[in-house]
C-alpha cells in the first residue's frame, strides 16, 4: 500500500503546492517533508508533517485533489508509523 500512496504523491503533491501554495504556503512545507520521508522516514519529520497540516484536516476553501492529498498524506504516516 505505501508504495501505491507514494506514487500517488509523487504525481500530486508538487502539482497542488503549484496550485495552492499562494493560499495554503504549508504546502511547500509539505513537499519538502514528503521528500525528505521517502529517503529517511522519521517521527520528528511525520511529526512536524502532522503539524503542519493540523493533523491532515483540509482547509475549508479546496477541493477534492487537495482533500485527497492529505488523505493520502495520513496514509503514508500511518504505514510509517507502524514501521518506525
């Protein structure tokens, strides 16, 4: 499963901080943890990935791809946490 979330994200996740970032500048936040995840995952970094995002809840002004996102996000913490 994590390697499906993480292909998922790495088709997503830059392209919504494109989109989104002026609004939502956490995002860019978000990739830089995301990418730092994937080559050495560590509770400080879902940590402050979990904070960041306020625990994965969307803002109340996207849509769906954002609210995906961040579902697939908490997935990924998820699968790294029971690993860690």
């Amino acid at each position: 499963m994590k390697e499906e979330v993480i292909f998922e994200l790495d088709n997503t996740l830059k392209a919504l901080a494109e989109r989104f970032g002026n609004d939502h500048p956490e995002l860019y936040e978000a990739v830089r943890i995301y990418e730092e995840l994937k080559v050495s995952p560590s509770r400080e970094l879902l940590k402050e990935l979990r904070r960041i995002t306020h625990n994965y809840l969307a803002p109340s002004d996207v849509d769906k791809d954002f609210i995906g996102v961040y579902r697939n996000l908490s997935i990924l913490d998820c699968e790294y946490s029971v690993e860690l």
